[in-house]
C-alpha cells in the first residue's frame, strides 16, 4: 500500500468550528461525535501502519434511501466518490445491497435507564445513550449533598452523634478523675 491514497468519508453531525481534521484529533468535547473521532484515529494508526494517505471528506449523512437513491456515506460509497466509510454505521439490509462492510470498530452496549414509556418504543431508538432525568427537588432544600437522606436517618444520626459525644465526655471525666486519684493515694 506503499504511497496509496485514498478518499474515506467520515460522517460528523456536529458543525465543527475548525477545520475537519483538527475538529476530530483535538480533545475539545469529546462528547460531539465521540466514536467518529475513533475511527478517524484509528484510521490514522492504519495510515502510518501501512504507510498510505488518505484525503477525509465530510459529511452529515450515514445514508438513507430516499428516492430509490442513498444520501451520505452510503451514497458516496454506491457511486464510487470514496473508497473507504470513516465511521460506523448500522448493518442493514438496504445498505448491505450497494456497499461491502468490513468488521466491527466500535461494540456499543445499550443501558436503558427509565427513558421509554413503553417496550414498542425501545425499538425505535436508533443511536444508543445515556439519559439521566434528574429527581423532583424540593425548594426547601437548597443543598443537594442534604437530600439522598430522609429525615429519620438524620434523627437518628444525631442521636448517634449525641450519645457518641456523651460517652466521650464521661470517658475523659473518668480517666481524669482517675489520675486525680492516683496523685491524692501517691501523696
């Protein structure tokens, strides 16, 4: 693959504000198009492992069929304008008939924490997250370190807290009317 250069096409549905190439290397929110930037590293690993170039074109679109035609990556890929897809994308049947997929960059897992109303709609979701819905918060409490706790735990941390205290004070009373005595019984 000596001096080869190739065309890849990397799908990035964020507008970055720098040009592409330092959009996907710099590790300004990573949370944008997190694993399309993985595969733009690892697609320059492969680069300087075998020793090829590659000019990285941009787009907003995995591809759908729309018009009996696909638009983005697998557009671009049916019609010969890239040779390489720079970012993972879904297995399905109507892309499987036009391009040619390689392996696996990426596994994802799926944690479905409370987001759907119903199993129908779980089907319906496409791109995997994480969905975090923060509790109903009282106003009364202004703190939020205050509030995993309920009200019997803090009673009872203070009575905890108030017999602790008791037992010290009692402890250091003995032991100094200990010594006390020591000195009365020396003398």
């Amino acid at each position: 693959m000596d001096g080869l250069k190739l065309k890849i096409m990397t799908v990035v549905t964020q507008k970055p504000h720098r040009p592409f190439e330092l959009y996907l290397t710099t590790p300004q929110n990573t949370h944008l198009d997190s694993v399309h930037r993985y595969n733009y590293g690892l697609m320059s690993m492969l680069k300087d492992f075998y020793n090829f170039t590659f000019v990285n074109r941009r787009t907003k679109s995995w591809g759908y069929l729309r018009n009996g035609k696909f638009d983005g990556m697998i557009g671009a890929l049916s019609r010969r304008e890239v040779d390489l897809g720079g970012s993972p994308m879904y297995f399905r049947q109507e892309r499987h008939r036009v391009v040619s997929y390689t392996t696996r960059t990426f596994v994802e897992r799926v944690y479905r924490y409370h987001v759907f109303a119903s199993p129908s709609a779980w089907s319906k979701c496409y791109r995997p997250c994480f969905i975090f819905r923060h509790p109903p918060r009282n106003d009364a409490v202004k703190n939020p370190f205050l509030l995993p706790f309920e009200i019997i735990v803090w009673y009872l941390m203070v009575a905890c807290g108030s017999i602790l205290a008791m037992v010290l004070c009692f402890s250091f009373f003995m032991e100094d009317a200990g010594k006390h005595y020591q000195t009365l019984c020396k003398s």
